[in-house]
C-alpha cells in the first residue's frame, strides 16, 4: 500500500519536511510494509525555499540580513542557476519565528531584511525572483524593504522614517531616484495562499495583525498608516507618464499634501 503525504508546515511547530517524517513514522507504526512518498507542500510560507529549490535541483545560499527587529541574521534564499532564478521567503528575513513573543512588535518591525535578499539574489545574477509572502513580522507594506534597494521613505522634514508600519503615518515623500535599476529587468512573482485587499475591514492590518499581538489601537494605526503610503505611493507613481523616463529611472521626489 502507497501513502502520498503531502502536508504543509505547522506555524511555529514544524516545517513541512517534517511533518512529513512525522507522518511517516506514524504510518510505518501501524503498517510497516507501507511505502510513503513525501511531498512537502508549501502556500508562499516557510518551507517555500525547500520545496522549489529541491524541486528544481537548485542550491541555497545564505546570507547576513537584518531581522524584524534591526538584528543581524543570517537567512537563507534559494538559486536556481540555470533558470536564474531566485526563490525568496520573506518569513527567512522578517518572519514571525524570528522574534520571541515577549518582543513582538508589529508597530516598529521591518522588511528591509527582504530587500537585502533581494540585493543579494541579484548579485548572484537572478533576473527572475518568486517570493512567498507568508509569516511575516511586519505590517510596513514593503515600505522596510525598498529602501534596502535604494529609495527613501521621507518624513515632512526631509529625513528618513524610522523603521516600521506604524512611521508610515508621517510619511511624506518617497524618492525612487537610487532604486536599484535591476528591478526594470527583474521579473517578480509573489506566492501566497489568499486574495486580501490592502486596506478596509479584510484588508492587512485588520485581519491578520491581531495574530502578530497586535492590540485593536494598534491596528487603527497600522490600517491609518498604510492609507498614508497608499496615497503617497500614488503619487509617486504619477509623477512622469513619460515611459522613457519611466526606464531611465529618472523620478522626480513627489510630496504628497
């Protein structure tokens, strides 16, 4: 008899590798002539990284980054040479199971550890990054991780935010002019296992920052915050339709009133 296992991992308990082993041994107990074929599911969650890199024969490689909190780190990503290919979790720089509950602080936590990873694939040679978006610490809708890229998150007096979600709220201008001009030749595809809206009552802040410990004041803030960089965002965006100037790289600062 032939048992698929196919389990994905279990939230700050174990892996999806190891569940399957678990669910071996449990099988093998009580038919030991059974033959088990483990296949690690994963959703854009830990696990992503091994599951891909695995799949398509490719290698891992690790890095010093920048955990939620500011912490140096190291975080593993993984390459596929031959595809150029860069298989990225988000949860490896700015996961939940890499802060202690009692230091859990979805306010102040950052993705620029993510950006850092990104920088690194690049490196590497990556023109095409897959990256999962579970497990996360944070709540700064990337805002932490660009400007590990080169652009700058600036408060009304010119200088940079603190790191954060919550900063956002005094967010007044983003200036892409240093973003890494990689990015224009880099395709970027995110997993993930759900379709969420930004903001409003399904959106980010609301649905999944009250498993982060987030207080119900501190989601008002976070859901204030990222209508902030929303707005401004848009702005930024807008700033030269020219599509030449577009690829050049050539933005203007936009302030947003």
């Amino acid at each position: 008899m032939t048992f698929v296992l196919t389990p994905d991992s279990f939230k700050e308990s174990m892996s999806a590798a190891q569940a399957v082993n678990a669910m071996g041994c449990g099988v093998l107990s009580a038919i030991p002539d059974a033959e088990c074929v483990g296949v690690p599911m994963v959703d854009g969650g830990e696990g992503t990284v091994d599951a891909v890199v695995d799949a398509l024969d490719g290698q891992r490689v690790v890095v010093d980054v920048e955990d939620p909190l500011g912490r140096s780190t190291e975080a593993t990503y993984g390459y596929i040479p031959h595809r150029r290919l860069a298989v990225i979790e988000i949860a490896e720089a700015a996961g939940i199971e890499l802060v202690a509950v009692n230091e859990r602080d979805v306010l102040g936590a950052s993705t620029f550890g993510v950006g850092q990873l990104i920088s690194s694939a690049m490196n590497r040679g990556a023109t095409d990054l897959l990256i999962g978006l579970g497990g996360s610490a944070t709540n700064d809708g990337g805002a932490g991780m660009l400007p590990a890229l080169g652009a700058r998150f600036n408060g009304v007096d010119g200088h940079r935010l603190a790191p954060g979600g919550a900063a956002l709220a005094h967010l007044h201008q983003i200036d892409p002019a240093d973003l890494d001009p990689r990015l224009l030749y880099t395709r970027i595809r995110l997993a993930c296992d759900v379709t969420a809206p930004l903001l409003g009552s399904n959106g980010a802040s609301t649905v999944f920052e009250p498993q982060k410990d987030a207080s119900a004041a501190d989601v008002a803030r976070l859901e204030s915050a990222l209508t902030r960089l929303v707005a401004v965002s848009c702005d930024t965006r807008s700033c030269d339709t020219d599509p030449r100037r577009r690829r050049s790289r050539r933005w203007a600062p936009v302030r947003a009133t």
